[in-house]
C-alpha cells in the first residue's frame, strides 16, 4: 500500500513539474491538464488496467522511474511496466487512489 502512495505523490509531484513556466507557476489550463493526467492514471489503478497506466509513459529506454521499495529504479518502458504488473499482482480486486491538490 505505501508504495502506491508513494507512486501517487511522484506521479503528481513530477507532472506539476513538467507543466510548470520559467517562473514556477502553472496556468489554469496547464492545471487542467495535468488534473485530466492523474484522473486518468488514478482510474487505470484503480482498474488495475496496465495498459492504460502505462499509456501516460513515454515507450522506450529512456524512462527512469523511482520507487520506495526494491528495485529502487526502474530503468525502461518494459522494466517499469514489469514493476506495475508485479505490484498488481499483489492485491485482489482493485486499488484506490488518494491524492491532494
């Protein structure tokens, strides 16, 4: 369970920094936004829909994702998909997904 926590903070954490203009600060559209991205990812978790989770990640090698329990970084697309599936796995029926704005 802390692991999705933790991936819902970085989740969040890393998208308002992506959207973020040279003086740290995000439109409303870019709020909007990043809010659609996470209701996405938040309701393919819940769903334990994979694909869906991953169709926010760029495809490739160059992904590198953090985490708080083993393995602490995920190097690639597959890698971190592999990671997501694993953590599935560990619950029956679905997730849910808490986040603050």
């Amino acid at each position: 369970m802390r692991k999705l926590f933790a991936l819902a903070g970085c989740t969040a954490g890393c998208m308002a920094l992506i959207f973020m203009d040279a003086n740290g600060k995000a439109s409303q559209n870019d709020e909007a936004e990043i809010r659609q991205l996470l209701d996405r990812w938040a309701k393919a978790v819940r769903t334990k829909d994979l694909p869906a989770v991953m169709s926010i990640y760029e495809p490739g090698e160059s992904l590198i994702a953090y985490d708080i329990v083993p393995p602490l970084q995920d190097s690639g697309f597959n890698a971190y998909k592999k990671d997501d599936q694993e953590f599935f796995d560990q619950f029956h029926g679905g997730n849910d997904i808490e986040y603050r704005a």
